[in-house]
C-alpha cells in the first residue's frame, strides 16, 4: 500500500541545493548542520528519490572561483549527475548575499551594481545552461525598500523591466533553450519587496518585451506571507499560461519565512494545490523550496525531503479519490448545475438584440437570492477524506 508513495521521475520532484543543504543558520543563531557539497547533495537526493536539483550560481560555484575551479566544480557536479540520473531542470543567481546588493540588484540605486548584476547573471545563465537547466527563476530578494524616502518606485519598476528585457535578449542572442520564471515574495529579507505577489507579476509580465518567454515561478509560502489564497494565484497563472515553475512549502501565515516541509502546516491548503495541479495537467517541475528545522541533524534532513514528496503523492491520492467519490461530485455538480437557460447571455459575449432581451428579462431575486448552497456539507466530506474517515 504504502509503495504507491514512493516519487517517480514523472513527478518532477526537485530541491534546491540551498535546500537540503541548509546549514541552519537563522538571525539569532549559528549554523547547527556541517556543510554538504553540492556533490554529495546530488547523491542524496538520489537515495531519497528525487528527480532534480536546482541551484543559484554560488551554491555551485563559489563567488571567488577562479575559471579553473569553476570548471573543475562543474566537471565533478556534472559527473554526480550522471552518476545518479539527478537532473537540472532549473538554475537562478544569487543577487542577494554579497554586500553588494545591499540595496537591491537590478533595481539597486546604484548603476554600476545594476551592471554587475546584469553580468553576474549572464555568467549564472550560462551555468544553468551547460547543466541543461531549461527555466530561469529570478527571486528579487533584495529588490525592495525599508523607507521609500531614497529612490522612486516607478524608477525601480523600470529598472527591473530593463534588466529583465536586457536578459531575454542575452539568451535570444544565445540560442539557449530557456524560459524566465520570475518568484515574488511581499518582504523578507527587504521590509518590502517590489512586485510582492504572483498578480502584481503577471502584470508587470504584460509590459515587457518579451512577455512569452517569462512565466512565474509561484512560492506557496510567499502568497501565505500575504495573506492570499495560493489556490487561487497559482490558477490565475495557470490561466494565463504562466505557471512556468513552483515552489512547495509551507507556512504559518503572517509569521517569518519559515519554508516549512510540504504539507506540514496548512493541510487543506495543499490538498488544494495538489489536486488543482493534478487536475489540470501541470507538467513542469515540482520544486520544493523548503528546508529542515533547524532542530534536525542530516539523517532528519533527509525524512524532512522524503516528508515533502510523499505527502505530495499522499495528496494526490486523496485528489483522485476526491474526483471519484459519487457522493463528493454529485455535491459539486449540483452547486454548479446549469439547465442552459441563460447561456444566450453568458455564452457568445455581447450582441444588441439578444442584451435588449436581457435587459428586459425579469429575474425573481428573492428565489435567486434563497437558493442555498451545500459547502458545509461538501467541506466536512473533504476533511473526513483528509482524515482518512472516509
Ligand atoms: C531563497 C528564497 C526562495 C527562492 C530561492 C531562489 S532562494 O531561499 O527564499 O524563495 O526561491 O532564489
Ligand atoms: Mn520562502
Ligand atoms: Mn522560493
């Protein structure tokens, strides 16, 4: 029974080098795990049956690298991958550790730091690529404010436009095979981020040069920090034919970052995400932007990765018995029963004659208005699923 949980290479289950091989370092604290080489990250996420690995420029190859060692690194990392079958679906930059982004990357108010991060990100797009990454996320971490009293927000907007627009021609230029995914996130580590949820993406998406090759890359927890319902950014992407990559987690909403393991907080949630991404079809990477508790020692870590995917997989089980239950479905379908006679006006968009008829109609409100609908119901029949009562 519990064999139908073990993860699959079509589930595209990922995590990032920065993931697993959290060191558990927070503000208050010092780090309490030993660091794991991008090597041996490599060969546990083929012990615990992940698919892939992602990671930023300096997870991989350290900022002061000369050629030679990046190019021994990247021979070694390569040599793991085809040691274990562990993929690079995905890569990104680090634009927000060094000093040097203190005030933000592509929307820094300093030029030459604008540049430098152009070039910094040029040579990480090229890493990603010889990896055989096929999309780019862009976390602007770092691309906020404490006090808008320095620099203006509509500057900023341009700035980051410009760099995003500058990068998508590098890689046109390049003939390279890779699509952007651009991650929001309302603050942390900046008091406030630009561009904070996955909305406020999309629409700045709209105004860039090449809005086709640039999707988002949708963190669960960054809406929750929010306030907002994942559920629901996530199909607006979808939708838009956005939702390039994702990142799994979870969290306590209005708290810190936490980057919870998958599913370990908001159950309903998930169950949401999940069934609405099997539902749909999604078939691009599941990533797993989480990390261990900083109680855990290594072998913890390791049940923290193999937690992510098999509530994962446990979640999509219950999604398929959800679509199956006779008596679930019969509830959905009469909540959204449609015996077609008001499809003249809701189908075929508008015509004068058929909204002259429509004007006229006469609607009886109050029986419109005393129609109840059945959600209690429906909802308690979700929970006794999720509590495996049902
Ligand atoms: C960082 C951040 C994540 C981003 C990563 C990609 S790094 O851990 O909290 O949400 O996805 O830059
Ligand atoms: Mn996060
Ligand atoms: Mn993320």
């Amino acid at each position: 029974m519990s064999n139908q949980y073990i993860p699959r290479a079509e589930d595209k289950f990922t995590f990032g080098l920065w993931t697993v091989g959290n060191i558990g370092r927070d503000p208050f604290g010092d780090p309490v795990r030993g660091v794991v080489t991008p090597v041996e990250i490599v060969h546990m996420l083929a012990e615990v049956g992940a698919w892939g690995v992602n990671f930023h420029d300096n997870d991989l190859v350290p900022i002061d690298a000369t050629a030679a060692e990046r190019d021994r690194i990247v021979r070694d990392f390569r040599k793991a991958m085809d040691d274990t079958g562990i993929v690079v679906p995905m890569a990104t930059t680090n634009l927000f550790t060094h000093p040097v982004f203190r005030d933000g990357a592509f929307t820094s108010s300093d030029p030459e730091v604008r540049a430098y991060a152009l070039q910094k990100t040029m040579a990480a797009i090229d890493l990603g690529v010889e990896l055989g990454a096929e999309t780019y996320v862009f976390w602007g971490g770092r691309e906020g404010t404490e006090t808008d009293v320095g620099k203006c927000a509509v500057d900023s907007g341009r700035h980051f436009r410009y760099a995003i627009n500058y990068l998508c021609d590098y890689v046109i230029d390049q003939g390279y095979n890779l699509r952007f995914a651009l991650e929001p996130k309302p603050n942390e580590p900046r008091g406030d981020i630009y561009l904070p949820t996955v909305g406020s993406m999309l629409g700045f998406i709209a105004t860039l040069d090449h809005p086709e090759m640039v999707g988002v890359n949708p963190e669960m927890a960054h809406e929750q920090m929010a306030g907002l319902n994942f559920m629901h950014a996530i199909a607006q992407a979808w939708e838009a034919d956005k939702l390039f990559h994702i990142d799994l987690n979870d969290q306590n909403m209005d708290r810190y970052d936490q980057d919870f393991r998958f599913g370990s907080h908001s159950i309903k949630q998930a169950f949401n995400v999940v069934h609405f991404l099997e539902s749909v079809g999604y078939d691009n990477p599941r990533h797993f932007d989480a990390h261990a508790y900083r109680s855990s020692d290594l072998d913890d870590v390791k049940e923290f990765a193999r937690g992510c995917m098999r509530t994962y997989l446990i979640l999509k089980d219950k999604s398929r018995q959800f679509a199956a239950d006779s008596e679930i479905q019969a509830l959905i379908a009469e909540c959204t029963a449609d015996d077609g006679s008001m499809s003249m006006w809701l189908e075929g968009g508008y015509d004068p004659g058929r909204n002259n008829e429509l004007r006229r109609h006469l609607f009886d409100r109050d029986a419109l208005g005393a129609r109840g609908k059945p959600y209690e119901r429906l909802d308690q029949l979700l929970i006794d699923l999720l509590l495996g009562v049902r």
